[in-house]
C-alpha cells in the first residue's frame, strides 16, 4: 500500500510517496520525492506533479492521495485535503521523532508547531508581510544581485546592519537605502539573515516551543541560516534535505490510511 502526498506552496508545489512495510510495528519507507515551482496556477503545479509521479510509476487515479498548502483545494485528484500545520507536524515527527519543536520557513509564511508524542500541541504563524519568510530571502537576494547561497557566504563575513521594518516592502526600501549610502553588501546580507532569525525565534518563544529543534523547508540545505537560528534559539537545529518535503510527507502519511 502506498500513500501520496502533495504539497502546494506559494512558492514551491512538492510530492511524496511512502509505503507501508510488511510488519505492523515498520516505519513507513519514502519511496519518491520531487519538487517544482508552483509557479502561476496552483491547478497547472497539480497537473504536473501528476505527470512527474506516473513517469515514476506512480498513478494518482488509484486513490490515497491527500493534498495539502496552500494550494490543497486546486488538487482533483486527492481524495482529501488536510492542513499544513498537521502535514508540517506529521512529516517533522516521521523525519526526526515525536517531541520537538517544528520550524517551517515557508514561501508565503513562518510556521513554528509543537511536536509531543507524534501529536501537534501549540502552534504559532506570522503575519502574511512580515520580514520572515522565504520570500524575504528570495527578495532580498535579488536586490542584491546575489543567489540565496551567495548571499549566505557573503552574511558569514559581515557584520550586522539592522534592519527593523516588519514588511517585506519597507524592508526593502530600507535595504535600497543601505546599498544607496554604500554600506558593504556583506554586511546588508548579514542584517537580511539576522532579520529572519530573531524573528523566528521570537516566534518559536510565542510558540513556547523548546529543544529539539527541527527546521522544514527550503531553508534547510542553507548551513549557515541553520546555524545562527540555532545559535538564536539557544540550541542546535537538526534538519536534513527530505525535511523541505515534510509537508508533502506528512500528507502521504493521511493517505496511507485513506479507506
């Protein structure tokens, strides 16, 4: 038996396939992951998606699919749709064990989920505009001239300039200033990072989520955003490269047990 999980994001549209093992007490196996942009219509990422898993053998027509993000309603094909905050919750727990706390960086949002015995507890969002997401990132790199990579390398040799707005626009504006009064791009990078962490540690404290730590998302391959968030939240932060489908794994997991 085998489960599929789908994951719209604003930014990135993701799948997952896990299969059941032969023994009752086995933990499921990932069989298939992809990942695409999502890119205008949430219905087209959908479609492709579906056309990814059937080259792999994978036929969403047989059913057990479960579609969640925020695009979850443009999927057709899944026979049902669960919130990311419990696909989040669920994926973390399959990745790295049932207490901790979840940190999900997403495109469109900031997720922080408290994980205990597999179940989701507490969980705190940020706002929509806030200078804490993804897309900050991406945002920022571009006005930088700079890859997200790059711009990581370039934070590890700078030294924090502040930036203090809560919007994406305003923030910026205030990094359009900064280059305009010639400070050193390193530094900027390094103020676009330190934004986006004290923010999610500020809110993973709203969360009154504590150690362990588990960072989803596409954020988890960058080493050094991985670092200074742990170093903010006062303890290491474990993630790995599934970890940015963990939405889409937590989904395959609801469809394993679809009737």
């Amino acid at each position: 038996m085998i489960g599929i999980g789908i994951d719209i994001g604003s930014t990135a549209a993701k799948a997952a396939v896990l299969s059941l093992g032969q023994d009752a007490g086995e933990k499921p196996a990932l069989l298939f992951t992809h990942v695409e942009p999502t890119g205008y219509s949430s219905v087209d990422a959908s479609d492709r998606l579906s056309r990814a898993l059937g080259k792999d053998g994978y036929d969403v027509g047989a059913g057990h699919v479960v579609a969640t993000g925020y695009g979850r309603v443009s999927v057709p094909y899944a026979g049902k749709v669960v919130t990311e905050i419990t696909c989040h919750g669920l994926g973390a727990g399959w990745l790295f064990g049932p207490d901790g706390t979840v940190v999900d960086v997403g495109g469109q949002d900031t997720k922080v989920i408290q994980l205990k015995g597999g179940r989701v507890g507490k969980f705190a969002m940020n706002d929509k505009c806030a200078a804490g997401t993804g897309r900050f990132l991406e945002v920022m790199a571009d006005r930088l001239g700079v890859s997200q990579g790059q711009m990581s390398e370039l934070a590890a040799a700078g030294v924090p300039t502040k930036i203090s707005s809560m919007c994406t626009v305003f923030a910026e504006s205030e990094v359009i200033g900064l280059v305009g009064r010639g400070e050193p791009k390193q530094n900027i990078a390094r103020g676009v990072i330190e934004s986006v962490v004290s923010r999610v540690a500020t809110l993973a404290s709203q969360a009154g989520g504590g150690a362990p730590f588990f960072l989803t998302g596409g954020l988890c391959e960058n080493a050094y955003v991985v670092r200074r968030l742990g170093e903010a939240l006062g303890s290491p932060v474990e993630t790995c490269p599934d970890a940015r489908y963990a939405g889409a794994i937590g989904a395959a997991l609801k469809g394993l047990f679809l009737p």
